[in-house]
C-alpha cells in the first residue's frame, strides 16, 4: 500500500499554507524548575477559571512486553484515588467548586487536567506535583480495582460497536507490535498486572523531566512560579528510559478485512492509507491532509460527502479521519455507512470513481478556502476554550518543538 501523499499529493492538491493562526493565542512564559520540568503558562483574561493540564510522555506503547494495558491501568487508579489521596482531594474541589477534571492515555501520552475557580490555582498545582511525586499501591488495591478496569474496558467495547473493526484494521497496519495492541491492553495481560508493575513503570515514567505542564487561565507568572517552587521543585529529578517507536511502515501490502458482528445493525466500509506524520515526513503534506479531511468531509457539505450521501445515494453517513501524532505512523481513513439495502461493493466503486476524480482534477480554490476557513475558525475557538489545542501544544513541546517553532505552525 502506497503513502497516501503518493496518491493525493499530485497537481493541484499539492497545497501548503502560508497563514499563521496559533502565534497570537500560544504566547506562554515557561518556568524551568532544577529537576528538569518545564511549566508553561498562558495568561487569558478572557476567562475567570484556571486550568492545569499535566501531559507525562508515556502511552500505552510504552507498556512492556507481555503486560499490555499497564498504562492505562496505572492512570485508572492515580485518578480514581482511595479516599485521602490527591485524586480524591481534586474530586471534592471541583465537585462542591464546580469545574472539571479528566485523565487520559493515548498510544502515546498521559494527560490529567483540572479547571477550576482561579482562587484554587494553589491546591490544585499542590496535588498534581503529588501524584507525580510518588504512588503506593498494594497488591490488595490492584485486585479490588482490576474488575473495574476490566469492566470498564468491556463496557468501551460493548458501547462502540466499531472499536473491534478498528482494533482489526490497527494489527493489520502495525502487526504486533506496540501500535497494533489497544490502548486498554489485553484482557490476558490485564489480568496478571502486579501492584510492582505499576509502581515501577510511574517511578520511570511519571517523573519531572518527563512531563510538561501547561497553565492557562486569568493568573499570573509570579503566582504560578511562587506554587511551581514550593511545590513541584521539591521532586527530586529521576531518570527515564528511553521511549522506542516503529519505523515507518511503508510498503504494507494492500490487506482486505471482512468481519462480521451481531453489533452492528448496518454494513460499514472502512479504508484506510498509511500517512505521513509529523515527526519523520515533510511537514506540508501533513498540514495538506488536515485541509483535505474538511474537503472531503465536514457537516454534510465535504466533496465526498455530497456524492456518496446525496447524489450517488450509497450511503447515510461518511467520515474521513486523521490526526497527526508526532511519534508514530498515522492513517488517512474513511469511515462509511452504507444506505439501507445497499452493498458494500456498491460503496466501494462510488468510493473508488471519486478518489480518481479528485486525482484527475485537484480541488477547487473554493475548497481550498473553505476549509482554510473552518480550520481558522476551530483553532480561534482555543481562545474562550481553554483546554482546546493545548493537548497538541503539548504533544509538540515534548517532542522537542520550541515555542517559536509551534507558533510558526502552520506557516
């Protein structure tokens, strides 16, 4: 199977951008603590709330052999804290403060976030640099919380009838390595985590050097660093192992799946190219696929949209999905319901005559525009959404992006 910018990125459709629309929001002082961890901060007087968003550069890739689904389970248990711990704590401030709060593990990173009331920018800076400073967990406590995490992981798949189909297509692009495994792990490996596991993999992973915070919200610099010092500072630094990705993987043969299951009531084609990413590929072919994705499909009115849905009538509903992560190798796919009583073959041709229309004759300068437009006008929206964008700010920070360098994006 070929690049996807092999097949798109020909003629006209070979666009770059020359606009600049972060550098006015993402306009951060950092603050560089004596145990290596870097906290941004973003001043934004157009709100009255504050938000902490801790990115640690761990993911489920990086669960070793044999005990898939590690970190995820490690993040189920540092934010479902038993009562006393600094997660229970934050759970009591946002409930009776109002605000919100969540945690997250991607193939590649951690994510924890808070926002609340200004006034408790001090208690929350207070418990995130504990739960970074350490994690005590018995075997006892890994045995009365493995059910839930084994339940809540069954319930993901019960309600998302297309998690199979994608977990499918994932072991069919990465084989079996680390991409190739969901983020929740296998039910096999879940089942044998040890409390030693989990303490090990937060001392190596969930330590400063190897975190990235970010403060957004109506503060200021001098508070942040009065809370940064007398709080995070005090972790002592430790060492971290060195994170190993896959190789690109050009040159996977082209591979059809046919699965079958009772939960899904329609037929679904999916297809999916392998794509460039950000951290290894020419970096306007990956800002070319984010323009294109709105094209091809966004709120009813992309090109593909049009002709499978309304003119062509194959369909009720299609989606194109792609997100540039800077780690690993991505996929440009298309997600499509077929109509009632219609076949999947009958997809597939109206699929295949219009991704050869759009190689014959490019997109049009309308299009191009539009979508320029839609994409302005989702980042503008960072500015009243705190914690719109700073998941990518941050991802970009850790893989060793200046300020100036993501602010130039996408120039």
């Amino acid at each position: 199977m070929k690049y996807i910018k092999d097949v798109f990125f020909i003629g006209a459709i070979s666009f770059v951008f020359s606009f600049n629309v972060l550098g006015s929001f993402f306009q951060p002082e950092v603050i560089s603590l004596k145990n290596g961890l870097k906290i941004y901060v973003i001043e934004n007087k157009r709100t009255s709330v504050v938000t902490q968003f801790v990115l640690y550069k761990v993911g489920s890739a990086d669960d070793p052999a044999s005990k898939s689904g590690l970190a995820s389970f490690l993040e189920y248990l540092v934010f479902n804290g038993d009562e006393g711990t600094p997660a229970d704590h934050l759970k009591k401030l946002v409930d009776h403060g109002g605000g919100q709060l969540n945690g997250l593990v991607t193939k590649d990173f951690t994510y924890y976030y808070e926002t609340v009331a200004k006034n408790h920018l001090e208690d929350i800076m207070k418990l995130e640099a504990l739960r970074m400073a350490s994690f005590m967990v018995s075997q006892d406590d890994v045995e009365q919380n493995r059910g839930a995490v084994l339940e809540q992981k069954q319930r993901h798949e019960d309600t998302s009838p297309l998690e199979f189909f994608y977990q499918a297509i994932n072991k069919a692009f990465f084989g079996k390595g680390p991409y190739g495994i969901p983020v929740s792990g296998w039910k096999s490996d879940l089942s044998h985590i040890l409390s030693k596991d989990l303490r090990d993999f937060h001392t190596h992973f969930y330590a400063p050097g190897n975190a990235i915070v970010i403060i957004v919200g109506d503060i200021t610099i001098d508070q942040v660093k009065e809370y940064a010092t007398k709080y995070y500072e005090i972790i002592p630094p430790r060492v971290t192992p060195n994170r190993e990705r896959l190789e690109d993987v050009e040159g996977v043969e082209k591979t059809k799946l046919i699965l079958n299951s009772d939960k899904i009531k329609t037929s679904i084609l999916g297809r999916s190219y392998h794509a460039p990413h950000f951290a290894t590929q020419d970096h306007k072919y990956v800002y070319a696929l984010e323009l294109l994705k709105y094209i091809l499909a966004f709120q009813a009115q992309g090109r593909f949209e049009k002709a499978l849905i309304r003119q062509e009538k194959v369909a009720s509903q299609l989606s194109v999905n792609y997100k540039d992560f800077p780690l690993r190798p991505r996929t440009f796919s298309f997600v499509i319901q077929s109509l009632s009583g219609k076949k999947l073959d009958d997809v597939e041709a109206v699929l295949d005559r219009q991704i050869q229309t759009l190689l014959a004759t490019g997109v049009t300068q309308e299009e191009l525009d539009k979508a320029k437009d839609i994409f302005i006008s989702e980042i503008d929206l960072m500015k009243d959404e705190p914690l719109r964008g700073i998941d990518k700010f941050a991802e970009r920070l850790s893989v060793g992006e200046s300020v100036a360098e993501i602010n130039a994006w996408p120039e």
